[in-house]
C-alpha cells in the first residue's frame, strides 16, 4: 500500500527493517502461522503502525495459491431465513480468520460467472446457498483445491461437502405434534417450482405420514413466499376442501396460508393446526405466534467451516454430509 509519508509503497521488507528483524518473522505475524516471541511480535507491529503497512491479502493469496477469502453463494435475500443463515455464516467466517467475498446469483448462468470468478480470486473455499454448481466448474475448484460446500441443497459431486438441517427429525417431529393434537386430515404445503431442500421436506413428511398409516393431501402453491400460501389457501378454500393440519415447506408460505385461511373465516388454532419451517421472527409475532420447525443457523455455519478446512487440508478426503438437529418451536397454532 501507499505510504501514508508519501512515496512508494509499504512493504514487508520494510517492516522488517524498521524492526530489525528478518522478512520471515513479519510473515510470520501476519499471516498467524508459527510462533513469534511475544517481543519481537511488539517491535513488529509497532513498526508496522509506524508505516502504515497493511497485509494484501489478495497478493498473499496470488503467492500462496490461497487467500483469506471464503466465497458465499447467496439468492433471495429479502427471504427472513436465508438473511440469517448468511449473517450467521459471516459471523463464522470472521472468528476464524477469513473474509468473505458475497455473491447474490439470480440464475444458472449468474452462478457459473460467480464461482470462477472465485477461482480467480484464488479463495480459500466457496460456500453454496443456492442454485447447482456446474459439474465443469466444482471440477475447476477441486483441480485447484478450492473445498466446496452446499448447505441445504443436493449435489452429485463427492467431492462437494454438504450441510443439511435434519429434515426426517423434523418430519416426525411435526407428525408426532399434529397427531397427538388429534389431526386426522393432514396436508403438505409447497410451492411448484421449491428448492431442493423443500422437495426433500415433503418426501420426509411423506415416508413418516405413510410409517403411521396416514394419508397425506398435498397442497401446491402457484408462487413461493407470503403471497403464494395466502392464494394456496384461497384456492384451497374455493375448492371446498377441508383439513384439519397443515405442514408448511417454509415460514412465509405458512404465514400467507393462516392469513388466507383467515380471510376465509378459518383460523388456527381453533379450526384447523399448521406448523411451519424455518422459525424467521415473523413467525413469533403476536399476530402468527406460529408452531415451527427451528433451524440452527449457528450449528450450521460452524460446520460449513469445519468441512471447508478439512477438506483444505485434504482434498481426497470422502465426502462429509452433516445432518444438524433441529427442534420444535410450539407457539399457538
């Protein structure tokens, strides 16, 4: 960097020679790899604030073959969950060291641009949000061993780590509530185009409705969020269809589906039961106080890193596939 005296830049040399000690020991203290006497370490960070030097760590990068970079594929933020999940993995890529380099994709092509562009960037793993990777670019990332892993989502690649929240431990946790509320006609809402992890919520619930020999009525919204489940349940309702529980594949859908069903002169949890998926603070207003699967935003982040940097240290490792416990929230409805 500049010096803030003027004239060239700041260099580690001249860190070192401010403080008298050689270029590997500054090195060293930056890059917080080996042991510095706590002396030396002082005369070098003196030095350092007298100059005004600062690491670059993308240059650091380009020498090692990594930087300090993580890489976060994100989509949807105005979502209240995935908001939350990002913010809790940045709060976990900072206490462990690293900068995070955020990217919001709005489709396939959007996505491929964003992880080369980490590649090049030469970031020290990429974490997946949303949207599948292509095959030729995890190859790219894995050719450079740059770990990748997806949270929340499938991917055909043994070398792409995964971190999913439970959703069999969630499924019997819902079926286990609505049966013991005495529920006898129970539905799945989705939305037509849902994301992997939603798809794979309603198989659970699914195979365990079908584990206690209970039908199970699907519910397809035409749109995801709060205005797609409020129409489900418009729909649902000018159908003339009845049921007396509802699971949800997401928290916004759950809310619009109990504002809809409340237009309709139908309210949880005095005609019907429904509980939701992701526990966003929507949820816990007084207006919804909805019953909700809740997701360990915290638990998830640490383990995306944890696999991050294992599999940095060992690329040929096999593939990790983390399942994080979830709970149920029991509020009103």
């Amino acid at each position: 960097m500049k010096n803030p005296r003027g004239g060239r830049s700041v260099s580690a040399e001249d860190v070192a020679k401010l403080a008298g000690v050689s270029r590997a020991s500054v090195s060293r203290v930056f890059s917080d790899q080996g042991n510095v006497a706590r002396e030396t370490r002082k005369k070098i960070l003196q030095a350092a604030n007298e100059l005004g030097y600062q690491v670059n760590f993308l240059a650091q990068g380009l020498n090692r073959k990594r930087s300090q970079l993580i890489g976060v594929v994100v989509a949807r933020l105005s979502d209240p969950f995935r908001s939350s999940l990002l913010e809790g993995l940045l709060s976990e890529i900072q206490r462990k060291g690293y900068q995070a380099l955020v990217t919001e994709v709005r489709d396939a092509d959007e996505l491929e641009m964003t992880i080369r562009r980490f590649t090049q960037f030469r970031v020290s793993g990429v974490v997946v949000t949303s949207g599948q990777p292509p095959a030729d670019l995890v190859k790219e990332c894995v050719q450079h061993n740059v770990p990748v892993v997806g949270i929340n989502r499938h991917v055909e690649f043994p070398e792409v780590d995964l971190v999913c929240s439970d959703n069999k431990m969630a499924a019997e946790l819902v079926a286990e509530q609505l049966i013991a509320c005495g529920c006898q006609s129970i539905a799945w809402l989705n939305y037509r185009e849902s994301t992997w992890s939603g798809i794979n919520r309603g198989d659970m619930f699914q195979q365990v409705m079908a584990e206690t020999s209970r039908d199970l009525f699907e519910i397809v919204a035409e749109a995801d969020g709060y205005e797609g489940g409020r129409q489900a349940a418009h729909v649902f309702c000018a159908e003339g269809r009845n049921v007396d529980g509802v699971f949800c594949a997401n928290a916004q859908l759950a809310c619009g589906f109990l504002d809809g069903m409340r237009e309709n002169g139908l309210d949880a949890p005095h005609d019907f039961r429904i509980i939701g998926f992701d526990n966003t603070p929507q949820t816990a207003q007084y207006s919804y106080r909805l019953t909700t699967i809740h997701q360990d935003v915290e638990e998830t982040a640490r383990r995306v890193l944890s696999c991050l940097e294992a599999r940095g240290k060992d690329p040929s490792i096999d593939q990790s596939i983390e399942e994080i416990p979830v709970k149920l929230v029991i509020r009103n409805t």
